[in-house]
C-alpha cells in the first residue's frame, strides 16, 4: 500500500478532515505552492508526512544531518520557492535558478520579470520580512537552551555548547498584578535588560548559529531586538494566562486554580519543561497552588507528560501536566471520573476552529462541553481576522461572550505564513476572546445574512 502512487501523494499533502493543526499547515502550502510539502520532507531527509508528524512528535529523530552548516542550510532551502509565480526549483526552465531578495533575504524570485511584477506588493512587507528571516534562526535558541545538560553539536569535532540562553531570567514583581496592564508595566519591573540580552547575543550558541548559516551576521542591537521578541512570546503565554484569570476574578491565594490549556500543540510543548509557566508565580507570588493541564492530539513527549492533579497543587508552585488527546476525551476521561480535578478556567492559544470544517471533530465536541458545563473559557487569535471568524462561530454556537479585544500582552514577534510572505504579519495572542455558558435566548438573533459554519 506505501508504494501506491495515491497513499504517497496523501502521506505529502494531508488533507483537511483531520484534527492536526499542521495538516492544515501542509495543506495550505501544497494548494498555494504546488510541490512544497514534498521539498520540506525531502529537505528534511524524512520520505513521507508519517516520519513527519512522529519527528516532531519527539518519537524519532528530526532529520539526520551530519553538522549544523546542512541543518541549517537544508531549512532554508524549505523556503525557497518563488513568490512571484509558486514555482520550486523543480518547476524552473533550464538555466532558472532562485534567487533572494537582498534586502529581506527571505523571498525568492525566479527571475528579475517575477520579481518586478511582485515587488509593489513584496515592498509593503520587505522589511518587516527580514525581522521575520531572523527570528526564525535565533528562535533557536529557545531549544538549544532546553537541554538539561550541555550536549556535543552534531559535528563531534567542534566543542561543547553552553546551554540555557533562551528564555533569558526574569525579575520579581515589584507591582500588584492588577497594575500590570501591559508590556510597558511589565518591562518598567524588569530594569535593564541590556546585560541579559547581551549575554543571549554573546552566547556559544549565538556564535554557531551565525557561523552556520547561509546569511551575514546581524549587527549585535539586531540581535537584541530579536532577542527580545523572541523571549516576549514566551513570556506571552504566561502573561495571557494571568490575564485570563484576571477578567474572570480567579483569586490563587484563596484556593488552588486548575487551568486546561486546551488545543496545545507544537508551539506549546516541543522542548517544554516544567518551568515554562514560572512567571505566573511572580505574578501570584505565595499563591496557594496553580496547575495547567495541557490538553491537545499534537501534544510533544517530554518532562510535562506527566499525571494531572486530581486536587490540590504544591502552594506557591505551578505545576504543568499533559495529555495528548481531544479536549472532550480528557474530559471524559479524567474530570468525569475525578481522576483531574475540575477547570476553574479553560484557555486556548490560536484555536484555529475557524479555519476548516475538518476540524470540526476535534472542537465542535468541546466547544459544546465548554458551554454546557458553564465553563469560564477565554481564547487568543493571531489577528483581527480570526477574531471576527471565531467570534461568528461562537455566536452561532448561542455562546455567551463575555469579552473581546487586543490582547495587551501579546507577542512582539512577527509571523509569516510560510508559503505566503507578502501579507501582513499575524502575532501570537494578538486578540482574545472570552466566553462563559449559554447565551440567553432573548439574546440570540441572528440576521438574514448569517452563514452557518457548524452543524449542531
């Protein structure tokens, strides 16, 4: 059956009746940039989107690559494609190569015509695109610094690596958590962070990551910035928990809180560990124990795949667990049968239940759960968009929404669809909305222009 022309073609193209986030990912790139899905695997020496998805998933390993020169250069190549006509460089005429733009250095065009033709649009994006290209590489060091020991580099001749550069330490609250409105009141706590971004940006890492790729060495107050973005959307995902727990008066030092961080995936769990949510306890300092139970399909192995609390939590501590399933299935699973205790707020990261039908079976069951059981639940999108479609959604599911807006502690890293650059950039937890129990009927019209996107 693998070799079959129609099981391979569907092993490098999933399609969108599924409950993984990245088949949406995949999918999108195979219908905007025909062949991509299959240049990233072959990239990757990975034969099919299986190795794929178990490679990310920590079950096996993410490539094989002899030093980090072809690591490095074999996820840039995962890049190239033009973004005047969509084609790879499979696709080209003779003689045609790829060349990228000198400025951004993160699109390719095929020819100077393409590139012509696109720049009015490419011009709009091109600088906010070379803070995009890298982030990219220095988000790595988000995951060098996760080893719990100093580790050889993939070329056993070089020498040890430090370890531990990114997230960068933080400070302890100076301010009540009520007063902290922002990333402004936030940094006003933290003094200058000058010394602890030049330690990331004079780091071992930082040395043989620029070393490595096919691209000139930022200017080291690029790098800080970077840096800084990058850690600002680590820190996002604790802060917008905080804030969550704030619009819905959930007081930590009155009795444990439990959080499910539900639809948690990739971004949320691959190289996670124990202390990823640590800010929540400057924010809530001697609180009396706070738990976050990660619940998704694409859920990573690791130290926080571990038993979820079935009551209270250690104080002053909290305390992260995980479950790789369907949000409703934990449910059923664990809080039904009190082998969890029950959520006193359920909270996700860029849900993406508006994007596809085909998700439907994954939070169309849990979104109704939410409701009928009159959970407190708040959401983060990536932009103005996903709010509106999300918000639609949740109306049409007759969802008492409590509240909408930009999200005050969103990520200042910006985002680019991989496949589409030259569109305006999304943020992680740029908006939010919160919702809690069934909307009263009185409440509840809808107009003659309303489109169902659900069946109920």
């Amino acid at each position: 059956m693998a070799g079959k022309s129609p099981a391979s073609q569907e092993s490098l193209a999933p399609g969108i009746d599924g409950v993984f986030s990245d088949r949406l990912g995949f999918y999108f790139m195979e219908s905007n940039v025909p062949g991509l899905s299959k240049v990233i695997l072959n990239k990757l020496n990975m034969k099919d989107y299986g190795e794929y998805r178990a490679a990310v998933e920590g079950k096996t390993k993410r490539g094989a690559f002899r030093n980090y020169k072809e690591m490095f250069q074999k996820m840039e190549e995962t890049f190239k494609f033009c973004v005047g006509c969509n084609k790879i460089s499979e696709h080209l005429s003779e003689g045609q190569t790829l060349k990228r733009c000198v400025k951004c250095l993160n699109v390719y065009y095929c020819t100077k015509e393409c590139q012509k033709k696109n720049w009015p649009q490419h011009k709009m994006f091109c600088k906010m695109l070379r803070l995009v290209a890298v982030d990219r590489l220095v988000e790595w060091l988000m995951f060098t610094g996760r080893e719990k020991t100093a580790k050889r580099p993939l070329n056993s001749n070089s020498e040890h690596l430090t370890h531990g550069d990114l997230p960068f330490p933080t400070e302890k609250w100076t301010r009540p958590q009520g007063e902290v409105k922002g990333w402004d009141d936030w940094l006003a706590m933290q003094g200058d962070l000058t010394p602890r971004l030049d330690a990331v940006v004079s780091s071992s890492n930082m040395g043989v990551l620029w070393t490595n790729v096919s691209r000139p060495r930022p200017e080291d107050a690029d790098l800080r910035q970077s840096v800084w973005r990058i850690e600002s959307e680590f820190l996002s995902r604790a802060l917008t928990v905080g804030m969550a727990m704030r619009l819905f008066c959930l007081n930590p030092w009155s009795k444990p809180i439990t959080i499910h961080l539900v639809g948690a995936g990739l971004t949320e769990t691959m190289g996670a560990r124990l202390t990823d949510f640590d800010e929540l306890d400057r924010m809530y300092p001697g609180h009396q124990g706070i738990e976050v139970v990660m619940v998704g399909p694409e859920v990573v192995d690791g130290p926080i795949m571990r038993t979820p609390l079935t009551s209270f939590g250690p104080k002053t501590k909290t305390y992260i667990s995980a479950y790789k399933g369907l949000y409703h299935q934990f449910y059923e699973e664990f809080v039904e049968t009190k082998e969890a205790a029950k959520p006193d707020l359920v909270i996700g990261f860029h849900p993406g239940f508006h994007a596809t039908q085909g998700l439907r079976e994954g939070w169309l069951p849990s979104l109704l759960l939410l409701r009928d059981f009159n959970i407190p639940s708040f959401f983060s999108v990536f932009n103005e968009m996903e709010l509106s479609s999300s918000l639609q959604i949740l109306l049409e599911l007759e969802m008492n929404i409590t509240g909408s807006g930009p999200n005050p502690f969103a990520s200042q890293k910006p985002e680019a669809v991989q496949s589409s650059p030259n569109n305006p950039p999304s943020y992680c937890n740029s908006h939010f909305l919160c919702f809690q129990g069934l909307l009263e009927q009185e409440q509840f019209q809808p107009t003659d222009n309303y489109k169902t996107l659900w069946t109920v």
